[in-house]
C-alpha cells in the first residue's frame, strides 16, 4: 500500500503547483474552468480512491468516502470529456456568482435593518453599531454583484484567483492525508 500513498502524495503535489500556475494566469483560469475543475477532481478522486484501502485497514474510512470518491470520479470524467458541459459552466459561472452576490447583499441590508430595529431596544450601554456593518456589507455586495453583471472580465479573474487557492489546498490536504 505505500506504492498508493506515494501516487496520492505525488498527485498531492502535482495540485500545489497546478494550483499556482492558475495563480499567476487567472484569466486563463477562468476560461478553462471547467475542465480544471474537472481534471481536479478526476486527480483528487484517484488519491481519495488510492489510499481508501488503507484508510480502512485503519478504521478511518467508510462507505461514504467511496461513494463520494467514485461518484467525483464520475462528474470528473463527464466534464473533462463534454464540451457542451464546459460551456455551459464557463457560461453561467460569472452571473450565477454576480445574482449570488446581490441577492446576499439584499439579505445583509434587511438583516441590518431588522438588528437598528432591535438596537433601539437596548440600553444605551449595549448599543453597538453592528447593524452599520452589515448594511456596509450589504451594499458593497450590491455593488460588486451588478459591477460583475456589468464587467464579468473581473469577476472571472477573481474566480480565476479563487480556484487556484482552492487547488493549491486540496493539493495540500491530499498530501496530509497520504502521510498519516
């Protein structure tokens, strides 16, 4: 078994530096998103399904870490493979994140409104100002969200920069469970 563990140790490391070369090319990044994703996850589902046996051997591994191995192996395959699945989420992905982004900013503000409501409640010792920062955040979401509907470019890089720290520690976590 340490034939497996060395590949999920050597498939750990070849996502670090994956993980930063998308770093420095988010742009780049962003237009293959979904087959990075893809290829990232075929490689974490190879590691998880290499040191399965011996997560098991060990008493630390059940049926749902095969389950959720094999079925990332699956969606692995389908979009490295499908190009119309590519597209579709190279697509989507950037107004998904900008209505995501407005609809949480929506959500800070009425949040912030209902916490100035209860503030006024309170003792003057308890007032805080909490209710200005979430109705700070709200509209900044607001912001950033129609600024990524208005300009996707930035939001792409931004994803772009997102994924690669993503990759670079799923790189990192595949390397720490290899060496226990």
């Amino acid at each position: 078994m340490k034939i497996l563990r060395a590949i999920s140790i050597v498939l750990g490391i070849f996502l670090v530096f994956m993980g930063f070369d998308c770093m420095f090319t988010p742009s780049l990044t962003f237009s293959t998103l979904a087959w990075i994703i893809g290829f990232s996850m075929l490689i974490s589902a190879i590691g998880d399904l290499c040191t399965y046996s011996d997560k098991k051997m060990l008493g630390l591994a059940n049926g749902w870490d095969l389950t959720g191995s094999i079925l990332s192996l699956i969606f692995a395959i389908v979009l490295v493979f499908s190009n119309m699945m590519q597209n579709l989420v190279n697509t989507w992905v950037i107004y998904i994140v900008a209505i995501w982004l407005i609809v949480m900013g929506i959500l800070r503000i009425i949040s912030a409104i209902k916490l100035h409501s209860f503030r006024k409640e309170l003792p003057d010792q308890l007032k805080g100002d909490r209710w200005l920062i979430a109705l700070i955040a709200g509209i900044i979401l607001i912001v950033a969200g129609v600024f990524g509907c208005i300009y996707p470019g930035a939001v792409a890089s931004t994803i772009g920069i997102l994924m690669s720290i993503f990759i670079i520690v799923s790189g990192l976590g595949m390397i720490a469970n290899s060496l226990y």
